[in-house]
C-alpha cells in the first residue's frame, strides 16, 4: 500500500507531508526491536562464550570485534573462533596417547648419568607428561642446511626403504626440485614397500603444484589422505585455519628426517616471491636410534586420525643398541589435539632453566605474554640471547606484528639478527647453553602454540648443539645486527603498522 499523500495550507505556502500507513510502522517497530533485542543477546551471550578457557588478551580482542562490528564478529568467530579439534578427533589423540604410553613403558625417561644441568630432567619429564612421548638414549642426529642436499638426502632415504615409508608434509607439491622424491616414491611401490603419505589439506592446495602431486600421488599406487580437510559438501569440516604443520619421513623405522622444510621448490612456485627473488632457507634433521619409533608413533596417530586406520609396525627389524649414538632424543608433539601447549611449555622451562647463552632462530616470532617474559628475563638476569630473523617476510601481518616486539627484545638486552634477502629464514631451531637443543616445525608465535599441530624434537648432547651452533655461526656471518638505535629511528607510518598488526595476533 502506498504512503499516503497530505497537502498542507499555511500562510508560508504549501508543504508537502509523507505519512505511513500505521500498520507498516508497527513492522517496523517490531523489526526494530527485534534487531535490538538480537543485538544485546549476542553480545550477552559473547562475554559467556568468548573468555572461556581462552587467554585474556585473545578473549579481549574478539570481544572488540563482536561488541563493535557484531556481524562480522559473530561469522568470523562461528567460523574461526575455537582453537580445538572436534570432538571425535581430540578423543583419537587421547586413544592413541594411551597405546603410545603403553608401549614406551619399558623406556621411561632415562636416568643414568649424564652431561647435562640438573633442571634438564624436569624438563623431559614436563614433555613425557604433556606429550606421551619419555626421553631415549642412543640416538644419532645430523643436521642438513642446504636446500639441494636435503631433497637428495630424502630421496636417498627413500631409496633405501625395504618395508615401508611413512610421508607427511604441512605443503607437498609436484615440481622440477621435487620430482626426485617422488620418482623414488614410484621405485619404492614398484618393489613393494607400503607408502603412505599425509599432506595438509589447506597448506598444499594453495600451491600451484598442488593437483599434480595428488596425480602423480595416484599414478605411483602410494596409499594418501589429506590432513584436516576443509570440504563441506563431503561432510568434512572444522576450523580452516586449524592445521597440521608437521614435517616429517620415516623409512622402515630406522631413519627418519624432522625440521622446517616442506617438500616444493624451494620458490614455493608463486609468481608472487619468484618475482620478488624470495628463496627460503630451512633445516633438516636426519635420525638413527630408537627417537625415530617416536617420530613414527607421530605418523601413524595422524594416519589414524584421518583413516580410522591403525597401522601396526613390528619390531622385529629393530637394529641392537649402538654404542656410538650418544644423543638423548624426545619428540614432543603439541597442537589443537592436546589439552596444554606443550611447545610453548618448552620453550619457557628452557629459557627459564639457561643459564649462559640462548640462540632462538624462528621465521614468525610473534610471542605470547608468557614468552615474551622468559626471553627478556633470560636477557636481563645475564643470559646471552640471541634471535635471528628475517629482514624480509613473506607473510605481511606476521613480519610486522613480529616486528613490533623487536624494541622490548632489543632493551632487555636480546641481540636480533636480521638474515638477509632475498632469503626467507624458514628454520625453527633453539640452542641452550651447551647441551640442549630443539629442533622441528614449530614456529615462535601463536598460531604453531594454539592452532597448528607441530613436531618438536629436543635433542640432549655436546655434539648435535655444537653441530647447530656452527649453522647459527653461518647464519650471524651473512646477518646484520639490529641496533635499538637504528630501530628506535623508524618513522611513525612504520611504527604504527607494526603496532597495529600485532593487535590482529590476539584474535585467535
């Protein structure tokens, strides 16, 4: 019905009166407050929800969002708001902890003598109980550097594999750098090794070499899932950004590779960075000893988790201890399927048990509260500590919310060393004083503590952190130091870009 039409006479003229009829304004009334009354219980409903077991300065930030753009707030956080698994696949981790725990009864946390400070045992001890996984003795780890050696060392891994190999990458792509890998996947199936093979669902499919590694996956014959697939028309979703960031090879269970490379091109094939010059620069670790069973424990629960499918490895094959192995090895695994943030928990008991020095190398240095407090009081009580990082990022938000952090590290007494372009300094890896290491796929900020399932290996012994002091060596020969004289000179456009970036890190 139309509004209706009122002409009006005055002594200044005629006006012109719009009037609705009274049965569309009370619709209007009524959607009016509707609408109102949504809004408040939305926002009631979010102070309930949103603090529930989730860091203040996180439930700050979402609150923020919802209180002052609700509708955006509301989808964002229905879609990326909670940091845990379902339900279903939290409670295979717990099953798969139990058998886990089980078989390692006979090998708890070794006790004899050793080199190490005293507080280095209630750490492993912290790891065995968060992660499931205890220490083991006579291991043997060796650090790969180079981008082109890792990739020819993998694939002659593969090639040795008599009974299985186990793969699992956070980004596995088909291309020119990676094709020897996969040709010996293909040799491996042709002489009837079992390969299996694991690969994040959102992590790889970004990349163009992505469809070609599934074909080339299904022309080889190799058995392969995809990690947290996000693909709801096929009944299969959670969180998108929830991921698995693992990296890691076994074969026949006696070797075994962990660090920070993802199998592609060491380019990462977007015409983006091959633009740019980006090349990323990673660490490989390769194993031998009784460590790699824990690296492939890691393996099957993430097969299991994705296939309902528990693969059984006997240990028959199993080579007697070798006395020359001298490494004390623990893998500590940590993500959305686990209660605590087992990572994070690492880094702060060995940054709180140094004593001497503390080398940190992580591409997303973006610490959370907790974190931040242990490396500056490391610093401050005398510690050296050292950080190094890119001068160049490939992940905008991330590289200036990282950047932010830099004058605080730089007055508590932090050197930060800028490793220089056109590199991407991918390698996650920690040195304490002179004994203890940690290596794996785990980054320095929020994400690798809250939302991605991360592989971190703790090594104990002179040799393997003498062996990684020499990369952190190489890395301080090319860096740049930053001074907090230069850094305090950055203009305010650039300040107020890194400040602003931070406050998105809190919104997870």
């Amino acid at each position: 019905m139309p509004p209706d039409v009122l002409l009006t006479a005055s002594d200044a003229g005629t006006s012109l009166r719009l009037s609705l009829p009274s049965d569309l304004s009370d619709a209007s009334l009524v959607v009016a407050t509707v609408v109102a009354v949504v809004d408040v219980v939305l926002r009631v409903v979010a102070l309930a929800v949103v603090p529930r077991d989730r860091r203040p300065s996180s439930a700050m930030a979402w609150l923020i969002l919802i209180f002052f753009v609700p509708s955006l707030g509301v989808v964002a956080y229905l879609l990326i708001g909670s940091p845990k698994l379902p339900r279903a696949r939290r409670e295979k981790q717990a099953s798969m902890n139990r058998l886990i725990e089980e078989a390692a009864r006979g090998a708890d946390d070794v006790v004899e003598e050793h080199p190490w400070p005293p507080w280095v045992e209630g750490v492993t001890r912290l790891n065995h109980a968060l992660g499931a996984m205890p220490l083991l003795s006579s291991n043997d780890a060796h650090i790969i550097p180079d981008y082109r050696d890792q990739l020819r060392e993998l694939a002659e891994g593969v090639a040795k594999a008599q009974r299985y190999v186990h793969v699992e990458f956070y980004i596995l792509s088909y291309d020119d750098a990676t094709a020897p890998v996969f040709a010996a996947l293909e040799d491996a199936v042709a002489r009837g090794v079992t390969v299996r093979v694991l690969l994040d669902h959102i992590g790889s499919w970004r990349y163009p070499g992505y469809k070609r590694a599934v074909r080339e996956l299904d022309r080889i014959g190799v058995q392969w899932r995809l990690m947290l697939p996000v693909q709801p028309l096929r009944g299969r979703y959670q969180r998108p950004d929830l991921r698995n960031h693992r990296k890691l090879v076994v074969v026949d269970g006696e070797t075994a590779f962990v660090g920070s490379l993802n199998l592609i091109d060491r380019t990462y094939d977007k015409r983006a960075t091959i633009k740019r010059g980006l090349l990323w620069q990673d660490l490989l670790v390769r194993l031998h000893g009784p460590v790699v069973h824990e690296v492939d424990a890691l393996f099957v629960t993430d097969w299991y988790s994705e296939t309902d499918e528990v693969v059984s490895q006997a240990t028959d094959h199993l080579a007697p201890p070798d006395p020359g192995r001298r490494l004390h090895c623990q893998v500590v695994p940590s993500g959305p399927g686990f209660e605590g943030q087992n990572n994070l928990k690492l880094f702060n008991a060995l940054l709180y048990g140094a004593s001497r020095r503390v080398s940190i190398t992580s591409p997303y240095f973006v610490p959370d509260e907790s974190l931040l407090t242990a490396v500056t009081t490391a610093a401050e009580r005398g510690v050296e500590v050292e950080l190094f990082v890119g001068a160049i990022g490939d992940q905008v938000l991330v590289f200036h919310a990282q950047r932010s952090y830099y004058e605080a590290l730089l007055r508590a007494g932090v050197r930060i060393w800028l490793y220089p372009a056109p590199y991407v300094l991918h390698a996650k890896h920690m040195s304490v004083d002179d004994d203890v290491a940690v290596v794996g796929s785990s980054n320095m900020d929020i994400r690798s503590f809250e939302l991605d399932l991360e592989l971190t290996l703790l090594v104990l012994g002179r040799e393997f952190t003498d062996e990684l002091r020499r990369v952190e060596d190489d890395y301080r020969s090319r860096s740049t130091e930053l001074t907090l004289e230069a850094w305090s000179g950055r203009g305010f456009w650039r300040r107020l870009a890194d400040d602003l970036a931070r406050l998105t890190s809190a919104v997870q």
